[in-house]
C-alpha cells in the first residue's frame, strides 16, 4: 500500500462501503457499520469537548462488548490514544499502566466499579471516568457524552508518526512496557491478516472471546473485521456452553482461541458439538498450541486450526499456516503478507535452515518504540529488524517453528532444553489437564526441569508414573527432575499459562525470597 492510511480513514471508507452490512453483534443488539460510525463520531466528539486533544492518551478499561468498540475507534477519531487496561490485574498494577501511560481519562465498565474506586483515589489529574452500565437503559454517563450531532474537526493524523494505541505487555520481567503502535502498524497489520486468512468482506462473522484488550483480539477480532467489511460478536466471558450457543445463534464462521480454551472446548457433550458447525475455521495464538490438543480438537469438531504467532510488538500478528494452503502442525506456519521473518544468532548473524536462534521480524507492523524507554527500545532491535525473544528455526518450505522464550530455556549441565519439548510430551500423558515446565537452579546441574501438572478428574497419577512416562519419551537431561501438581495453573487474561508465577512459587518454596 503506497498511500498510507490512518486507522480512521480505514475504518470510515468500509463504513461507507458496507454500510448497512452488520458489523457488530452482541446479545440482542446488533449494529450496522453505518451506525457504529455514527456512534464512534458521538464519542469522539464528546471527548473533544471534554477537553481531549490530539495525541492524549484515554484507558479503556472494559469486557467484550459493542461499547468497547465505539469507545475504542471513537478515541482514535479524536486524535488521541488509545491505552486498554488488563482486566485481570489488580488495582496497584493498573494505577502502574495509567501514571505510566499520563492517561487523561479512563472509559471503564460497572464491573470493575471497585477497582475503579481505589484507582481514582490514586489518579486525580484525570478529566473524567465515564462508566459504561450493563443495563444500557441506565448509562447516563455514556449517553451524556454522545448526545451532540457527531461533527468532527478535521484533525490532522499522520499514520506513519502518529499512535493510535499504546499496549503494555505482560510485563515477564520487571514492570509492564508500553509497546506503540501507530495508526499505519495496525493498517498494516490488519490487511495481512486479511489476506492470510482469506476472509470474504460481508461473509464472515468473528466470534470473540478472547479479551479484547489483548492485541490478538484486538487486531484480528475487532479491527480487521472493523476495516474489512466482516461482523464480529464480542462474548464477555468464556463459558464453553453459552459460546456454543452464540455460535450457533449468530452463525459464526471463525473462532479465535488460545491452547487452554481449546483445552477446555474437548470436554464438550458430544451432542452439543454440532453446533460449533457453522464454523469454518478455528485460529489459535498466544501461546504454543499442544499437537494433542489440536488433534483431538479437529477430531471431535471437524474444523481445522490454523496456528499463528506474533508478539504485541508487532501488532500482533507476524505469521500463520497459510488457510487453504498446507498446515504443517506444531508450527507457526508462514510470515503473513508484508512481513518478514528470520532467524539470528547472537551476533545478528541470519542462521541457516533448521539451526535454532531468536526469532526478528520486520515489517510496517513493527511497533514504533516503547513509550518512555528510549533504551529498552534499541535494546529490542538489531538494525531494523525486532528482536522477539522466541527462540525457533525455519525449514526449507519457510516455516518457522517456536521452540520457547529465550528466557524460558533450560541449561541442563551445559545442554539446551526446551520446555515446549517436554510440555508436548506431558500433554500425550492420558491423564494430563494442563502442564507447564520451568528452569530451576541447581548446584549439580546448573539447572534442571521441573514440571507443574493439572491432572483429569478423578485421575490418579504420581511423580514416578509421569517421569516414567517422560523417560520413554525424552533424553534423560529432559526429563523432569520434579513433578509439582497443582489444581490449577495460573493464567493471564488472554488464558495464557503464566511461568513467572511458577518461577516464584518455586522460589518461595526453596526459601529464596
């Protein structure tokens, strides 16, 4: 694309070409693009008037719903940023995202009216809360802001220099960074997803469960459809039963997920699976898709997963197996258009076919910076590719393949491992809900493997039987030194199996604090 387009120019040329097409389905309320438009033009204008000016940054701080939408695309129409909040933190990790980010006003929804009390006590230079009401009837916060006729000044975007959003990812280690993104990355990064899932403007509905703060939500569940043409249905809350019954009620022709949501998805009524049928294609991301759950989901289902990478740095999305084209399971399939991919080893040298080394990306897509830390943004590149910190290889058809974090690998005596090659191995073990595996320090060793394991209802299994198993499986450096079961592991609001957690727990249990 030679010219390149804000987000909101993108977003009101698919209003006006699919106007009275729908675009956003949620509960009973369904919303054409035309009126999500107009919608959008009332919230932005309501915030100028509130004071916003070009480049502010808002939080929004809000469930799946069509308010999110609005909220969101109506933000970047008033010029300024938009800066969504993690539903599953805790009020002193959001007060962090909030000082961090100088937001000037937070949108927030009702059920998060409790955090919101201890947040503002914190946050005073703020403009204004707006609070989004479940019963829509009684949000007079929301209605005062939109009651005005939607003109708009013409604000000046530049879509190259220009933010549009600022998302802070999970923070691994230390505190959260603010990745930013600007209006032509996510134009960008939209259209590649539209073209790599082969999407039919007007055809496909996107059901969306996956929170839409997260940036794989947000790119490929809210904006691409957004700026394409597609409906999207925004579900709050993941229960297996009710999304079913979404999917079936709105026929629904795509599902986003994360591994443990198709995890939970197997355990499904067998009579209730057919109404999953309108479903064509399932995507997964965020986290590294266990070959057994993928193939015992598309067994029960019938409906292929296409797995997919990329980190919020990239706006998302970075590569897929290509929809109508060969899936090659366990990896993350082929760079997406308009974007390039390639292994490094430590010197920046580019590595040859099937040699692990960090993953870079470069592209349109790749974030500006993060916000305030001018050294921690040079430290991320090499030259102008962003380094990622997934360690993989690439075969010869250009596959890549993610083989963990680089900071999640494990130095046995001197030998590299992998937790995904274990985790995979964990999750062939019958009686195996979920596992994750994490480096723990050792005077022998230098490091060894240690597994955390949820297992199956009424399932029995001990250390011995799983390292047994692991043994037949593993050379011997991998298998696991210790077995920890756990009722459950911890996750992250996109569902995403969360190891520093992990990491200390076990340190709380070797005394080291």
């Amino acid at each position: 694309m030679s010219h390149k387009i804000s987000l909101i120019e993108a977003f009101n040329t698919t209003s006006s070409t699919y106007a009275n097409s729908v675009a956003v389905i949620d509960n009973d309320t369904s919303c054409t693009f035309i009126e999500l438009k107009t919608a959008s033009d009332k919230f932005a204008h309501g915030l100028l008037k509130r004071g916003i000016k070009k480049g502010d940054t808002v939080a929004l701080y809000c469930i799946n719903s069509i308010e999110f939408a609005i909220a969101y695309m109506g933000i970047v129409k008033a010029g300024a940023v938009v800066v969504p909040i993690n539903l599953l933190q805790k009020a002193a990790e959001i007060i962090y995202v909030m000082t961090n980010a100088q937001v000037k006003g937070v949108i927030y929804h009702e059920a998060f009216q409790a955090n919101m009390d201890d947040i503002a006590a914190e946050i005073s230079a703020q403009l204004f809360n707006i609070c989004i009401r479940a019963n829509r009837e009684e949000s007079a916060d929301w209605k005062q802001l939109c009651d005005n006729d939607g003109s708009l000044p013409n604000i000046k975007i530049d879509p190259v220099n220009d933010l549009a959003a600022i998302l802070y990812t999970s923070g691994t280690t230390g505190k959260p960074k603010g990745a930013m993104l600007t209006h032509h990355n996510l134009v960008s990064n939209t259209s590649s997803v539209f073209q790599a899932m082969k999407w039919q403007a007007g055809k496909e509905v996107i059901v969306l469960v996956l929170p839409m703060f997260h940036a794989f939500a947000a790119t490929v569940g809210m904006l691409t459809p957004l700026t394409h043409g597609c409906a999207f249905v925004p579900v709050a809350k993941f229960e297996p039963d009710n999304l079913l019954t979404i999917i079936e009620k709105t026929n629904s022709t795509v599902f986003l997920g994360v591994p443990s949501m198709y995890n939970v998805l197997l355990n499904t009524r067998d009579d209730k699976c057919a109404r999953f049928r309108s479903i064509k294609l399932c995507v997964s991301g965020g986290a590294s898709m266990p070959v057994d759950i993928l193939n015992r989901f598309e067994q029960k289902f019938g409906v292929p997963i296409y797995e997919g990478d990329g980190p919020t740095e990239c706006s998302p999305v970075t590569c897929v197996n290509p929809v109508g084209g060969i899936r090659k399971i366990g990896t993350v399939g082929l760079p997406v258009p308009n974007v390039e991919m390639k292994i490094l080893n430590e010197q920046g040298v580019e590595l040859p076919v099937g040699e692990i080394g960090e993953i870079a990306v470069r592209g349109d897509n790749v974030m500006k910076g993060y916000w305030q830390l001018p050294e921690a943004t040079k430290e991320s590149f090499y030259e102008d590719w962003f380094l990622t910190g997934d360690l993989g290889n690439v075969d010869e058809e250009g596959y890549f393949s993610i083989l963990d974090r680089k900071k999640d690998m494990v130095i046995v005596n001197g030998m590299n491992v992998y937790p995904r090659i274990i985790e995979e191995v964990l999750y062939r073990y019958d009686g195996i809900l979920e596992a994750a595996v994490i480096g723990q320090t050792d005077e022998l060793h230098g490091e060894i493997p240690v597994a955390y394991v949820v297992l199956k209802e009424s399932v029995e299994a001990s250390s011995a039987d799983i390292r047994r198993w692991c043994r037949q499986h593993l050379g011997s450096y991998e298998v696991p030194r210790k077995v920890v079961f756990m009722d459950t592991l911890p996750k992250n609001g996109a569902g995403k199996i969360v190891k520093r957690v992990l990491n200390k727990r076990g340190e709380i249990e070797r005394g080291v604090q």
